[in-house]
C-alpha cells in the first residue's frame, strides 16, 4: 500500500528588495544605527542587496541579529548562514539573495562597505 504524504504548502517569499526593506526597518525599530541597504545588481554575482547598520554594544548586536532573524522567519525565509555572532564586532547573515551586515561602529568604519561598494545605489528602504 502506498501511502501520501503531504507537506505544507511554501508560500512565496516577498521580494528581496521587500525583505531587504523589511531587515532594515527591524534593525532601525531596535535602536540600529546608520542603516543602508545597497542595491548589489550587477555588482555582486551572489547577493542581490546588502543591508548594513551599526550596533553600540556586543548585546546590541546580538539584540539586531536575532530579530532581525525572527522577522525573515515569520515570512517563511530562513537563514543560510551567519558569521562573527561570538564575537560580535560584525555579524553577517546570509539569507540568500539578502546579506545582513551588523558592525560595531569601530569595525564598520575600519571595513567601510558603503565606500568599498560605492557604485551601489542605496535604496530609499522606508519608502520601500
């Protein structure tokens, strides 16, 4: 006897750029600082856009990792990845077509990723 079995139904993701948005008003309504999202189209052959914010503490920047992780699960996304959360002086998440960038303001001046991608257009996120 064969038997069926039946999963739920995926629901379809919003966009990456709806997603980028919605990461980036997570972070902003947690107390992030300085929040970008660049549009990584044609710049960057993995990631469609990076978000990127500061945190002023170790237990800010876990704080802003982790809901902003909550907000990608309750639209169904999951994570793929994340790096630096032990040491929290910059965490990155990998949400596919999404890159979630959270610094201390010391590491995020040291990297400078808006000046290393500045052919990146930024994208007006609360307007998104």
């Amino acid at each position: 006897m064969i038997t069926a079995t039946h999963s739920a139904p995926k629901t379809r993701l919003p966009s990456a750029i709806d997603r980028a948005a919605i990461c980036a008003r997570t972070a902003r309504d947690h107390k992030a600082r300085d929040v970008v999202v660049l549009d990584m189209h044609g710049l960057h052959p993995l990631y469609d856009y990076f978000v990127v914010c500061t945190g002023a503490s170790r237990r800010q920047i876990h704080t802003l990792a982790e809901e902003v992780d909550d907000a990608m699960r309750n639209l169904g996304d999951s994570r793929q990845g994340i790096e630096g959360y032990q040491a929290s002086k910059w965490v990155v998440q990998d949400y596919g077509d999404v890159l979630v960038h959270v610094f201390d303001p010391v590491t995020r001046a040291y990297y400078s990723l808006e000046d290393l991608w500045a052919d990146a257009p930024r994208i007006d996120w609360e307007a998104q």
